[in-house]
C-alpha cells in the first residue's frame, strides 16, 4: 500500500484555513494542549492517556455540542452530537506514548493500531451502517495519524471479499473467534496486498512545544494549523464562518436596524420592508431620506413616478430604499477597501478612513464618495488632500452620482442632528465590555457596528487579536439579495449550487470551445490540458466564452462563474502574468465557492507590495478577473437595485486583488507604489431590463439592429472598451 503523506496545512480545506482564529480560542487551546504535555506519564495505562486526550479535546473544542466517550472496543470517539444517540464521526485508537511496536510509521500502516482502527470502522460502517464517519486516528498522545474516512470507505468499506470475511468474522463463522484473529489473518494480509494509495496526515505535537510554551504572541501564527486539525471544522467537517452558504443573522438584524428595515413572515415567505409605524425612528437612514423626499416635493421630479410603486407611500419607500441601498453599498465596498489598505500596509491604522474622526457627518460622507474616490489624487483641493491623502482614485461609476441621485437627493442631503436607539442585541460594547445602550448618532452607529467585524481577512491566515467576526463579500451578496428581495421574497441561490454549477457547466463549454476551434475531439479537462501548445491561443479560445444570467440577483452566479474560469485556466496552466510567464508555482481552485491560491508549501497566497514575486501575481489575478469580467460575463435583471448589487459584488472580486501601480519617471521602473490600479466601468456588462422580451430574435444578426443608426459592430465594440477604460468622466 502506497503513503501519500500530508502536512497540517495540506490536509485542512483551504477555505478554513482562510479563517482567522481567535486571540481567545489560541490562548484556551494553548492552555489546554500544555495540560496534556505536563500530564503525560509514560509509566501509566493507555487507558489514563486516553481520558487526558479526551478531557483536552472537550475543554478546547466539543463540549458541550458533541458527546466523546468510548464505544464498545473503540478507543474513543466523537459523536456528531449531544448525546450517544448521535452518529459516530471520528474514531479513535490510542496507545501509550510507550507502546512503539503497535504505532504505525510513516513508511509502514501494517501494525495492530491500523488493524484495530479497521475493524472498528468495519464495525461502525458495515455493521451500523453508519454513513457520518469523518476521520479516523491513531494517536500515542505524541505522534498523530489522521485518515480520510472518505479512504476507508474506499479501501475497506467496497472491497466485497474484506466485507464478506469480516461479516464471517463477526458472525463467529470462522476458526478464530478473537480480535488478534482478525488483525493477524484478515485485516494484516489484505493491507499487505493492496496496491491502492492512501492519505494519511502526519505530525508529532513534540515539534510545536517550544512554541506553544513561549509568551511570543508572534509565535502563535504557526500554531493556527494544529489548532484547526483538531477542530469539529476539521475533524467533523462542520461549516465554518465564511461559508458563503450562511448567512450571519447577527450582522443582518442590525445591519437592517440601522437601515431602518425589519424581517417579516407571510406564510412560508421571509419578507422585508419598512419598520412598523410604532417602530420607526427618524434616524434610521430609510426615515431620514423619506422625511427629506417628502419635504422637498422629491417624487415631483422623477419623470415615470408609476416605476416606483402605486402610491405616493409606496413610491418613497421604493425611491428612499433604491437610495439607500445606493449608499450603504458604497460603505460597504469602502469598509473592504480599508481592510485591504490597512493589511498591504502592515497594519499601519493611519489607513483607516471609515471613522467620526475623518467623516463626521453626511456632508463629509458626500464629500468621500464624489471629492475623494471620483477624483485623481493630483486633482483633489489641498484640504481634501490633507484628510484623505491615502485613500486612492478607483475610477469606478461605484462613485458617481446615478441619475436617481440627480433627480432627487443625495447622502448630503440628510438630517445630522438625530439619535438613533441602539439595537438591544447590539454587537457594540460599552467601555466596561457590557452591550452599549441608549442612542447614538447615526453615523457613528454605523461605522462602529461594522468596525465590530472582520472585513480584511482576504488571503490572510493569522489571528483575529480583536475577537471579530469575519464578513466576506458573498455573505454581504446574501444579505443584499435578502434586502432586494423584500417584495416577493426571492430567493438567494447558495453557493454550493452556484459552484456546482459553474464547474458542471462552463468546463464541458471549454472542452467545447477547443473542440471547435482546434478540431481536436477531447473529452475532458485534462485532455485539453494534453493537447495545447500554445498558451496565447488557448488564453483566447477561453475567454471567447460568453456567459449571461438573465435574471443575475445580487451576482452570485457570476462570482462563481469568474472563480470557475481562472481555476479552470490554473489547471490548464496558461495562467501568465504580464509578460507571458506561467503562475506555475501556484495552486488556484474553488473551494467552498471561493478562490483559494496556494504555492508548493500549501500557504495561502497574500499580496506584499514590497515583493516583486508577490507583486506579479496579484497584477496577474487582477487582470486576468478584468479580462474575464469585462469580455466573459454578462447580466440582466429587472430590478434595478439588484443591477446594483451584482456590479458591486464584482467590483469587489477586483478589489481583493487589487494592487499598487509602480511610479513611472523618465520611462524607468521605480520600486514605491503610491497607487491603487483604477476599477474599470464594468456597470456596462450589467444591465436593467426584463429578459423575458425583447425587441429582436436571439439568433437575429446584430448588424440589420444597427443599420438604423450610425454604428456598426466595430464602432460600438470600440465605444464599449473606450468607455470601460476611460480615465476622464
């Protein structure tokens, strides 16, 4: 049988190796691990090792949710619940830190402990036709070995001979009706006759112990793997906090309370809208732009009044919703760019612009949007420079004033001089750590409350020293498409659809694609992979894909499909960067619906500007998600609050390889980079519109639609990569 050996960090999915630990959770994990160290005595029984495993296991991670106890011969195990009445998830065999004979090698799995941890899986999956068996362990208390329960099954659990000789031997059909008999003559042969690989991850907690016993809190870093290996993310495959699947209710309420909005149920739907009447507040931002709306005759200037609703009362809350999903979107891309700014800076808070301190009323939030962000460093006044001279020009319509804006206010135009009750499940904590409460200004509730939580943990693995919650941008593309769909209740498509969608459906297209192009009869990903020569034409074929979500929500399948097409050309290697070189030191997959880059040691990839390895790759990412984005993506909806969302979501899939242009003088490279690369106007991908008609057939020629105007094809291509680049409004 052939060892395929993993590392810590290998073997723990990718995307929870994304999540940031925190300070609480290390300094308890580290407590406890040091309290098995000081209680191991090798003079004692494996049955005393075993409580000592079992008591730091609970304390540091299952209790009180999943039940660890003995099962029959099984040395220990964890349930996947409370009680005993709960499946099995992860099985144990443990020896004494003594007992070197039985333990397996890393070059030899043929000993008792391996034989042992079979025929206790037999058990469980054969003869108690448990289907929820995770992983499986033999453990010394020092050295660890981890399998796959997905190799068991494989390997023991559908091989119909082993099957039918344990059968036998439970059955006492056999000449030998003792364990040793079914180690030595059933389970030893058959190991030793397998020719299939097995994955097995390997580690002995001796290697960590200087560092798990040293006060260097930069030290804990290297902790983070063996943290997670034992975790129920890990060992139990539990979903864990960016699972882009669940939604965060904590967020969500409060997010809706400072909007001034409420969840409400009709039937089996969940719907969203106005607060009741007893419940508003005049702060909330949907009251304040409603009063304004109303007081300066607003409605008056919209020229088709009817699209917002049938009544005066509905037509404000639909233009005061439309406005404020306006803005709270552009907030919202803002918190990620300051997360972003503040991590390529090393931390450095003079990065941190979403405070009282800088924008302390809605004028100076007016003056964020459209004075800072719309405008070129070089052009903004002198006292604008001074406030916020690190904040960079993003060139993107995400900062220009829509014509909604236009015809009737804009975020300026608010009330400052309210207060607004806060929320009694607040996440906000008083100067003595209780929940705050009373009133606080608007402003400062919302840059307090979304300071509350993580949003800079793109690509980063380390620990969350404020106990944050993380808040990535597919849970914000959730909560947004819960906000839009107020009316009828629509529903969020999960990522794991969208995923399995996206790797379904565009990888069978770019087998196609190359089909047609290259008259080569492939099947599969892989054959492609064998058949290309030149990388160029391959990068062309692929991104002559066109993909259109006629009814695109909040974007979530777009995001997918992006995320599928740069996996798919990392796995044909003709991922290049600028100058042509392949990222071949690099892994990029989809995992859990997220784009996971690693290089050969397994860690996650994470922009340094001061590396020019690292510099490479993020302007590669950068441009390779613009070239798909702008020429591979497309969307309609008929809600245009949903347009909004969707190129939102986009711009923020940028965002997070966004990076710091290099200074160019007198044509030579220099090393500062003082600027972010500007967003391109992706908004003219995304349109507004009703799917369901249309003016001409799908298989009409576009140029008879033009010869009535003074385009032709080429002009208006020309036109849309002119407008998507511009530099100049």
């Amino acid at each position: 049988m052939e060892i395929n050996l993993l590392s810590l960090r290998k073997s723990i999915n990718k995307a929870y190796l994304k999540v940031k630990p925190e300070r609480s959770q290390i300094e308890t994990f580290k407590k406890n691990i040091i309290s098995l160290y000081d209680q191991i005595n090798e003079s004692e029984s494996e049955e005393f090792h075993k409580n000592i495993i079992s008591e730091f296991l609970k304390n540091t991670y299952y209790s009180p949710y999943h039940y660890i106890n003995t099962k029959g011969r099984a040395d220990l195990v964890i349930h996947t619940g409370k009680d005993t009445h709960t499946p099995v998830g992860v099985l144990f065999e443990a020896k004494k830190p003594g007992n070197k004979p039985e333990m397996p090698t890393t070059t030899n799995l043929n000993t008792r402990a391996f034989h042992e941890l079979i025929l206790y899986f037999m058990r469980e999956r054969v003869k108690g036709n448990n289907l929820e068996v995770k992983n499986l362990i033999i453990t010394n208390i020092f050295e660890w070995f981890i399998f796959n329960a997905n190799d068991f099954e494989r390997l023991f659990a559908s091989d119909k001979n082993l099957i039918k000789q344990f059968t036998d031997f439970e059955e006492r059909r056999l000449s030998g009706l003792n364990t040793d008999f079914f180690y030595k003559n059933i389970a030893e042969p058959f190991v030793e006759n397998l020719e299939s690989q097995i994955s097995v991850t390997h580690f002995d907690i001796r290697d960590f112990e200087t560092i798990i016993k040293n006060n260097d809190k930069q030290d804990d870093n290297k902790l983070i793997a063996l943290y997670k290996i034992f975790s129920p993310e890990h060992l139990l495959k539990l979903p864990f906090a960016n699972d882009s699947n669940n939604l965060d209710k904590t967020f969500y309420n409060e997010l809706l309370h400072i909007i001034g909005l409420e969840e409400t149920k009709e039937g089996s739907k969940k719907l969203i809208g106005r607060k009741k009447s007893e419940k508003r507040n005049q702060a909330s931002l949907i009251e304040n732009v409603i009063t304004i709306l109303k007081s300066e005759d607003c409605l008056s200037q919209l020229t088709k009044q009817s699209d917002f609703g049938k009544d005066s009362e509905e037509q404000l809350f639909n233009v005061a919703l439309e406005l404020a999903i306006t803005w709270i979107n552009r907030i919202l891309f803002l918190k990620l760019l300051e997360g972003q700014l503040v991590r390529y800076n090393n931390g450095d808070k003079a990065f941190r612009f979403l405070n009282t301190e800088r924008v302390h009323d809605y004028d100076e939030l007016n003056k964020l949007f459209f004075q800072v962000l719309a405008v070129k460093e070089g052009d903004r006044n002198e006292k604008i420079k001074e406030k916020f001279g690190n904040i960079p020009y993003l060139n993107s319509s995400l900062f220009e004033p829509n014509d909604l804006e236009h015809k009737t206010i804009r975020i300026s135009n608010l009330d400052d001089h309210f207060k607004l009750p806060v929320l009694s499940n607040t996440v906000l904590k008083d100067k003595t750590g209780k929940k705050l409460t009373g009133e606080i200004d608007p402003i400062q509730y919302l840059f307090e409350f979304l300071d509350s939580y993580d949003f800079s943990s793109e690509g980063s693995e380390d620990i969350q020293e404020e106990n944050k919650t993380l808040i990535n941008a597919s849970v914000l593309g959730l909560i947004f498409e819960k906000i839009n769909g107020y009316k009828d209740g629509s529903f969020f498509t999960p990522g794991f659809i969208t995923m399995y969608m996206c790797h379904e459906t565009i990888r069978r297209a770019v087998v196609q694609k190359f089909n047609e192009a290259k008259d080569w009869k492939c099947e599969t990903i892989s054959d492609v992979y064998n058949k290309i020569e030149d990388i160029k034409e391959a990068n062309r074929i692929v991104n002559s894909i066109r993909i259109c979500d006629p009814a695109v929500g909040s974007g979530h399948f777009l995001v997918s499909a992006l995320n599928e097409i740069i996996a798919i050309k990392s796995e044909l290697r003709i991922l290049t960067d600028g100058e042509g070189k392949k990222l071949k030191e690099y892994t990029i997959e989809v995992i859990n619906d997220e784009l996971i880059i690693t290089d050969e040691q397994s860690k996650l990839f994470e922009y340094n500007p001061k590396s020019k390895e690292s510099q490479r790759v993020q302007e590669a990412l950068f441009q390779e998600k613009q070239k798909i984005i702008e020429s591979c993506l497309f969307g309609v909806d008929i809600n245009p609050n949903s347009v909004k969302i969707c190129r939102l979501r986009l711009w923020i899939e940028l965002l997070k390889n966004a990076y710091y242009k290099r200074e160019t003088i007198n044509d030579k490279r220099e090393t500062s980079f003082p600027q972010l690369e500007t967003l391109p106007n992706i908004d003219i991908n995304i349109k507004c519109g009703n799917s369901l008609i249309s003016r001409y057939p799908l298989d009409a020629d576009i140029k008879t639609a033009l010869n009535t105007s003074k385009w032709t094809v080429e002009n208006y291509r020309e036109a849309v990569m002119n407008y998507r680049n511009v530099g100049s409004k």
